[in-house]
C-alpha cells in the first residue's frame, strides 16, 4: 500500500519545494475578464501548506478585467480569490497562457479558465462531485419530507424506510465513484487527478492508484529532467 501512495507524497513534494518565481522572460499568463466587477483586488494563493501563501495580487479595471504579472508558477495547486469565502482553484505549470472568465461576486461557481488543461480536468472533477452532492441533497430532502409527513411510524417501518434510502445511497456512491475511476484512468498522467481520487477506496480501485501513481511519476520525472 506504501508504494500506492507515494504518489500524493511526490505530488506534495513538488508542490512544496517548486515555489515559483518572479516573472522574467517567461511566457506564462494568467488573466481574465470577471462580470459584475467593481475594481476589486485579486490575489493569487499558493496552496502549499495548511496556510495559503500570497504570491501576486492585481485590481480589476472597470470593464473587469486583470492580469496577473509578476509570478510564474510551479507545478502545482492555487487560487485566484476576492477574499477567503470567494475564490476560483486552479491546476497551474511555468508553461500555462490561461484566461479566465465569471462573475467576480460568486467565482467559484461561475469561473472558467481557458489554457490550463490541469484547471479544466479539475473542474470536470468538480462538475462530477457537484452532480454528487445534489444527488445527496435530492435524497436527504426526500426522507426528510417523508418522515415529516408519515407522521409517527413503528420501528420496523422505519427501519425499511431506512435500508430502502441506504441502498439507493450506495448506489449513488458507486456510480460516482465508478465515474471519477474511469476519468482518472484515462488522465494518470494529469497532476489534478491526485485530488480527485481521494474519495475512492483503495482496496476497491487499487488499479486506479496504481495507474495514477505511474503516471504521475512518469510525468515529475519527464518536468525534473
């Protein structure tokens, strides 16, 4: 098992001994254009410890847009944020030309970016997990409503009631999973796949963590070289 995790051991590694620099002759660009802005300053997050390192900032004109001039990347994990409850995460390398679009009132639910493949494969990622989510809010709502309006019920009733929304549970979980595992096969190489198949379980798709595993070293190894 030790071996099936060094992955998110090189992954941490990388992220935390890359730490960017000041930008020079590098062709890196992170810029955008955000609705609904009102001149707010971005700031642009390292995500490399259990704190957030600030590493460059920009205001929005007003026509929303920004730019981003004075950091390049490492490999790695970061934010663009208005403040800490309003931010947008992305998948960024040295090499990346990204331009991102939404609203700069509610980034994380209406930002996209374009030139970064990491950032698009981790919000596909993030589209899978929300589909999740509501599926799971669908559920709860339902034996809520139904146990508000059944009125008092024996416990053997409930208790059928209960394995009936557990089973259904179950299976919502698996066809998650069963969607992150495949999407994560086909991008083993992909730096962002190392976050998305934390929910899996490894014993049940140690296929998967073995293909990420490979390929993710295979891919440091090809950026140290």
């Amino acid at each position: 098992m030790k071996n099936v995790f060094k992955l998110a051991v090189l992954a941490l590694v990388l992220n935390s001994c890359g730490n960017g620099n000041k930008k020079t002759n590098s062709t890196f660009e992170l810029k955008g254009t955000l609705a609904d802005s009102k001149g707010e300053t971005l700031y642009l997050e390292k995500l490399a410890s259990q704190t957030p390192l600030v590493v460059d900032s920009c205001v929005l004109d007003d026509k929303g847009n920004f730019s981003f001039d004075n950091y390049v990347p490492a490999l790695g994990f970061y934010r663009i944020k208005v403040n800490n409850q309003n931010f947008g995460m992305l998948v960024m390398d040295s090499t990346d030309k990204i331009t991102i679009s939404g609203s700069a009132k509610d980034l994380g639910n209406t930002y996209k970016a374009e030139g970064s493949p990491d950032t698009k494969l981790f919000l596909e990622y993030n589209e899978c997990t929300k589909g999740f989510q509501r599926q799971q809010d669908s559920l709860n709502e339902a034996f809520r409503y139904l146990m508000t309006t059944m009125g008092k019920v024996d416990s053997l009733r409930m208790d059928s009631l209960s394995k009936t929304f557990e089973g259904i549970y179950l299976k919502v979980v698996d066809s998650y999973c069963a969607r992150v595992a495949e999407k994560a096969k086909a991008n083993a190489n992909m730096f962002s796949t190392v976050i998305a198949i934390q929910p899996l379980d490894p014993e049940k798709y140690m296929d998967v963590f073995k293909a990420v595993d490979e390929g993710l070293m295979k891919n440091i190894l090809e950026i140290l070289m």
